[in-house]
C-alpha cells in the first residue's frame, strides 16, 4: 500500500510538471455593439450602412443589422490587425429573420476578412456560396455562434455585410459579439524538465528506499 502511495506520487509529479503545447487564443478586436459603431468604417473609409438595433428576441440587447444591401463589404473594422503567428480565429453571433420580401435561408448575412477597404478579402461564413463562403450561416430565426480559424501572413480588417446577391432585404440579417482572436502557440516549462524530473525522481525514489527498509 505505502509503495502504491509513493510510486502515485512521483507519477504525479511527472505529469504535473509536463506541459505539453497549448493553444492561446489573444482577443485583437470586440464589439458586442451595445456602445456605437466608432469601431468601424465603410468602403475606403466612408460612409457604410451598418446600424445598431434593438435583438428582435431580447429587447434588452443591441446587435448590428444593415439599411442596405452591398457587395465588397460593408462594414470594416477600422484598425487593422497582424499576427506574428499569421494563425487567427473569427467568432460571431448571428441570426437571420425573414421579413416582408426576403427569402428564407438565403438572406444575405456575410463574413470575413480583408486587406484593406476592401482590398483583396476573403469571406468565411454566409448564407449562400456567393463568393467562395462557407454556405454556414443559418437563417431559421434563431440566434447561431460561428466560429472559424484560417491563417493569413498579412494584416487583415474583419467586414461584414448584407449581401446584395441574395434573397433577402435590408435589415434581415444581424450580428453580435464579433470578436477576432489570434491564435499562439505557447509552452509553459520548468527550465532543465528532463534533469529536473530525474533529480527529483532519484531523490523521491531514494527516500522512499529509505522508507521501505524502516518498514
């Protein structure tokens, strides 16, 4: 039984201080909307027709909709943002509600990323293929959390948009809490790990030794 408990505990501490590679997610941008738009600008820096509106479903809540329709983007983030690691994560809330002359389930709500206003820009999540999107998003009245990571050695700006090449009109299609994250690879470790564990082992091991011969 005691040498069960010894040999647990060095084992213990083994993994304790193992650290393998973790995955560090660093927020570069947030808007969840409930104060302005000063964030974000239009195509090469005017005017775009982002507003803030009441959430259909929480009147206690503030989301993004659009007053028109648009291509290219619509709304930019107004920094730009770069990563030494070139890896990074886009999440957002959406929802698409039908209204009088839309379409269900291809409403129009688009995002993505860009290298300048617009620039050259890549969507990752809509609601039809238009433009190489990802046909995610869902337009079923109900809030969605999306969230998708691509890499990029350039400096980017998030963009979203009610497209004009869909089926719905503006102002069907919102979005909330759009946050960018850059995605680090980091290694917490004990310095000297393998000469430190062996030290330790061999003193633990020598002491339990001792202990065991007592016995």
């Amino acid at each position: 039984m005691f040498r069960a408990k010894i040999f647990a505990f060095i084992s213990f501490l083994v993994l304790g201080l193992s650290s393998p590679s973790q995955a560090a997610y660093l927020t570069l941008f947030f808007d969840d909307f409930e104060s302005g738009l000063s964030q974000w600008v239009g195509k090469e820096g005017e005017v775009h027709h982002g507003q803030i509106v009441t959430d259909p479903l929480d009147s206690e809540n503030m989301v993004l909709n659009f007053t028109a329709l648009n291509g290219r983007g619509d709304i930019f983030s107004s920094n730009s943002f770069l990563s030494a690691s070139g890896s990074y994560r886009l999440s957002f809330d959406y929802l698409g509600i039908a209204q009088a002359g839309s379409v269900p389930d291809n409403l129009g709500g688009f995002a993505g990323y860009s290298f300048g206003l617009p620039g050259a820009h890549f969507w990752l999540g809509g609601t039809s293929d238009a433009s190489n999107a990802i046909p995610a998003l869902e337009d079923d009245g109900v809030w969605h959390s999306y969230s998708f990571n691509f890499a990029t050695m350039n400096s980017l700006r998030v963009m979203l948009e009610d497209f004009g090449g869909s089926l719905g009109v503006a102002g069907d299609a919102y979005f909330d809490n759009v946050r960018l994250e850059t995605i680090e690879v980091s290694t917490e470790s004990v310095p000297e790990p393998r000469n430190f564990l062996s030290l330790l082992s061999l003193g633990v091991i020598c002491g339990a030794g001792r202990l065991w011969k007592k016995k």
